[in-house]
C-alpha cells in the first residue's frame, strides 16, 4: 500500500487548514499529476516553472479527486465549493513533509545518487543490478524533486531500499530532497548537478553537501567520487568520518583471459567485471554502497558477472 493520509493527518503534518469544502473521513494516496491521478485521491497542486497545478483543480474533481492541497490564495479556480480543498503555505514543503513523514513510517534504506537529468544513471543501475536478487527495491531514475516526492509516496510496506536518482531543477532544491529523503547513503558522482552549469563549484558543493547534512544520523554514509576542492574542503570538514572517497591510485584495471575488464579495489581479494561502457569511478561507488548495505565483496562481483 502507498501513502495514504487523512485530511486531517494533512492538516497536522502541514499546519494547513480546510479552506472549502467538507473534510473527507476517509485516507487517500496522493499525487501531484492530474495525468495519473486515481479517483479517491488527493492531488496536490505543484506551482512550476511552465505549469502551475492550481490551474488543473477542475481536472483534478472530473477525474474524482477526493480533494486538493493547495497553497493560500484569494480564490481558487473550480466552481464546487463543496470540493474540499485543504490549504498550506507552499505545497512542495507540504509534499515534503507528507512524503517524509510516510518514509519514516515505513524505514526503507535510501540510496540518494546525483546525477544529469538526461542522462541514465550508471550507478543508480548497478547498485539496482547488485541489489535486487536480495532486497525488494524501488528504484526511481526521474531524479526531479517532484517525481522524487511520487516515488518517496508510492513507497509500499515490503520496499527495502529506495534507490533513487537525484537530479533538481534548481540547486536550493537539494536541501529539500534531502530532509525528504534523509538518505543511508549519498553518492556524490563526478556529473552530478553538472547540469546547473551557471552556478560556480562553491554553490554546487554546498548544495552536495546539503544531501550529505540530511544523512540518517545513526547509518548515513557518503560516497564520493567527485573532487572538487570546494566539495573536498566541506567534506574534511564537516564529514570527514562518514565519507569515503574515490582515489585512482586505490584501483587497478585488469584484463581477464576472456577479455573482460575487472577492476580491482586496495583491500579487497576480489576483482568486479567493468562494463565496457562503465566509469571506474561509477563502479567503485556502486561497489562501495553495496558494501555499506552489508553485502560482501564476492557477492557483489558475482552479480557484475
């Protein structure tokens, strides 16, 4: 089952307040997308860059909507007033806090991994690859905030890891994906947030390391594969004791008898396949986050096989 919240555990959660309607006595899941919005939910009305969710709470009652949050406004756009509509000073803080307090609930390790937004995430499918056959996995490769709030949602009572790609518009949005998703483990890989190309290495790194402050206090770890001197600062100090960091001199690329590339790691007897297409840096942090969700080396190199 995936989130589901009463109105009136919204209005807790959120401090909003009913601002129409009458407040449904039963739970519904939530969403933020009239596109695949179930009769009997809520739907959450997400201000954008290009859309503004309030403009589709019309949509949002034709398809049975159980109601909507929304953020504080004179009037809203929908003729029944009898559609309740809870309201909240910003609905990306209130999708925050929601999808937040269901993660808790249920207390799934989080693998946060930054990466492009238009590109595929190597280590977001390898870690998938090395971990499936053992956990019940929710692997999630949208990486924007809003999509990342839906999948912390869709969370269900057997998922055992959420594996999901973390890639914001904007990079103020980081600390709010992280008190979201208060990850075990952070990967820091070398494109991410690459994309936010007008914002200099200092304001990325602090961004980075808004992730790495939302952590899991008792089991969070980061592992990073990026070495920019900014980031490289923040991390002695501040997390000098919870991160690990990629060093070339640490790996050693091999050719096996039948061809195949293995990589092999200091400390470690056994030597994992690299895919002709991977970033020894990419594997060295899928093997690393791997190994912090407690699976030993040889397992993890046999499921590369």
């Amino acid at each position: 089952m995936a989130a589901q919240f009463t109105g009136e555990e919204i209005i807790e959660l959120t401090k909003g307040r009913l601002a129409q309607g009458m407040m449904p006595d039963e739970a519904a899941e939530l969403c933020s997308d009239t596109r695949r919005l179930a009769e009997g939910w809520w739907f959450v009305a997400l201000p954008g860059k290009h859309f503004d969710g309030h403009d589709f709470l019309g949509d949002a009652f034709s398809a049975g909507a159980l109601g909507c949050i929304v953020e504080e406004r004179g009037s809203y756009p929908i003729a029944s007033t009898s559609f309740p509509l809870i309201a909240v000073d910003n609905t990306y803080d209130a999708f925050q806090q929601l999808a937040r307090n269901w993660r808790k609930r249920l207390n799934p390790r989080v693998i946060a991994v930054t990466a492009c937004p238009s590109e595929p995430s190597a280590v977001v499918e390898l870690c998938a690859k090395i971990l499936a056959p053992e956990f019940s996995l929710l692997t999630h490769e949208d990486g924007d905030v809003e999509s990342l709030f839906n999948a912390e949602a869709a969370l269900d009572e057997t998922t055992r890891i959420l594996i999901a790609k973390v890639a914001p518009g904007e990079l103020t949005q980081a600390e709010l994906v992280g008190r979201a998703l208060a990850p075990t483990i952070v990967v820091l890989t070398e494109d991410g947030f690459s994309h936010l190309r007008a914002a200099n290495e200092d304001v990325i790194a602090r961004a980075e390391c808004d992730l790495l402050a939302h952590m899991d206090k008792n089991r969070g770890s980061g592992i990073v594969s990026k070495r920019s001197r900014d980031l490289l600062r923040r991390l002695k100090y501040h997390f000098g004791e919870r991160t690990k960091l990629f060093d070339d001199d640490e790996i050693k690329i091999e050719t096996a008898e039948d061809g195949r590339s293995i990589m092999h790691i200091v400390g470690s007897s056994v030597g994992f396949p690299l895919g002709a297409e991977i970033k020894p840096a990419d594997l060295w942090c899928a093997v690393q986050a791997c190994k912090q969700i407690g699976l030993p080396d040889d397992r993890i190199a046999s499921r590369l096989s």
